[in-house]
C-alpha cells in the first residue's frame, strides 16, 4: 500500500477533528501562562518548574504505556515482538515528554506563586 504524506495528514486531521476546540483551548491557556511568565521576573526561574513537571511527564508515560493496549481494544499478549513493544514505549515516552512540556510552565507558575 503506497501512500503519499497528504494521505496520512488527511487521515491524522480526521482522527484530531472531534478534539480541535479542546486542543485549542488548552494552546491558548498554554500561550497565557507562557506570555505570563515571559513578562515576569528575569531570567525565568524555569529549574523550579522541572522538578514538578518531570514526575507529572514520567506519570503520563507510565499511564500511556499501561493504559494504550485497553484503549486500542487489545491487551499485552497482542504485542508479539520487539517491535510491538518498542513501538508502545515510544509512544509512551512521547506522551511523557509531551505532557511534561506542557506542564513545565504550569509548574513554573504554580512555583512562582508559592514563593
């Protein structure tokens, strides 16, 4: 099966259309706290925010991994080889780094707050 990128993006804008307005918002609510944090004190302190953003990034990762097989309607006998089971862990790592990006201006924020 040969397929070109504009058939993989038109499949990838088809699965992501029922979530665009919650992704949205949560980009605009990630802007805010960055452009809040940008016009606060200098430097950024950002090395407070990591300490509680990694936990937060190594939890989804392993909530990803545990949780990726129920949601596809599978389980862990389905994962056959190395392949299968590399593929779940970067897809699970993925989701942490993803979750941790997105949290470490949270945390930032959250940390500058309690200071």
């Amino acid at each position: 099966m040969n397929m070109s990128l504009s058939s993989l993006f038109a499949i990838l804008f088809e699965n992501l259309r029922p979530f665009f307005w919650p992704l949205a918002v949560l980009l605009l609510l990630e802007l805010a706290v960055l452009i809040r944090l940008w016009m606060g004190p200098r430097p950024l302190p950002l090395r407070r925010g990591l300490a509680l953003a990694l936990p937060i990034g190594a939890l989804a990762a392993i909530a990803v991994f545990a949780l990726a097989p129920a949601i596809t309607q599978a389980d862990f006998g389905a994962l056959s080889g190395w392949l299968d089971w590399g593929f779940l862990m970067m897809m699970a790592l993925g989701a942490g780094v993803l979750v941790m990006f997105l949290a470490w201006p949270w945390a930032v924020w959250w940390r500058l707050a309690r200071a």
